[in-house]
C-alpha cells in the first residue's frame, strides 16, 4: 500500500527503490518460511533446509542492498543506517541460526524462527512506515 501510495517518490530515487525491495523482501521471506512451516510430515532435516536456503538467500538481498545503499542520499545518519542494516539482518540471523541448530538438533532448533519472522515483519512494517510516511516530509 505504501508504495502505490508514494509510487513516483520512490520509483525518482534509486536508493528508495532498494528500501523498497527490502521491505518486500523481509516479508515475501517470512511468508514462505511460514508456508513452508506448514506442511505436515517434513523432518526436521527438511525443514531446517528450507528454512536456510530462504535466510541466506534472504541475507544476500539484503546485503546486496545495504552495500549498494548510498546512506548520505537517504539523509541518514551512521547510526541511523547501522539501527537499518541490524533491523533488516535480525530475522534471517535468527533464521539461520535456527535452521542450523535443528540441523544438529541442539540449540532451540524452531525456537530461533519464531522471533526470526517477527523481528522480520517488524522490519518489514517500519520499513513500510518509512515508506508511506517518511518520503512525504
């Protein structure tokens, strides 16, 4: 919604194209960890690999979009980039950490991804926020 809102905002700058892409991104990630999730009858050695091959894919986006970020054309402070890149980083880290302790069945294996998809939907909704709101000050 926040896109279509701001759509000729965000489409004028390149940078905001790529908060853009993460926002999608974070969610797109949590929706199919979840999905995935779902499916009855998959061993825990599945579902580790589904939920691994998401995160780090997901966190190469992510970095590809943060190094890719010119943080003074955004008008953001270090911090204020830093706080980003950690917020965005914080669900597929969970997420990875999750699918490796269930791959060796120590360490809280699903334990991991579910603060893994909220610290990604948060991230998601601030980044949608800074989306709707943000552009237009």
């Amino acid at each position: 919604m926040a896109l279509s809102i701001n759509l000729k905002q965000v489409v004028a700058s390149p940078h905001l194209v790529g908060r853009a892409i993460e926002v999608l991104a974070l969610l797109t990630a949590a929706l199919i960890v979840s999905t995935l999730l779902l499916m009855p009858g998959q061993g825990p050695e599945s579902v580790a690999v589904e939920t691994l091959v998401t995160a780090v894919a997901l966190a190469g986006l992510l970095s590809l979009i943060h190094v890719r970020a010119d943080r003074k054309a955004l008008g953001l402070t270090r911090f204020a980039f830093a706080m980003r890149v950690v917020g965005a980083d914080m669900g597929p880290v969970f997420m990875i950490i999750g699918a490796v302790s269930l791959l060796a069945q120590n360490g809280g294996g699903l334990y991991w991804i579910a603060p893994a998809l909220l610290a990604s939907m948060i991230a998601a909704i601030i980044g949608a926020w800074v989306m709707l709101v943000e552009i237009a000050r």
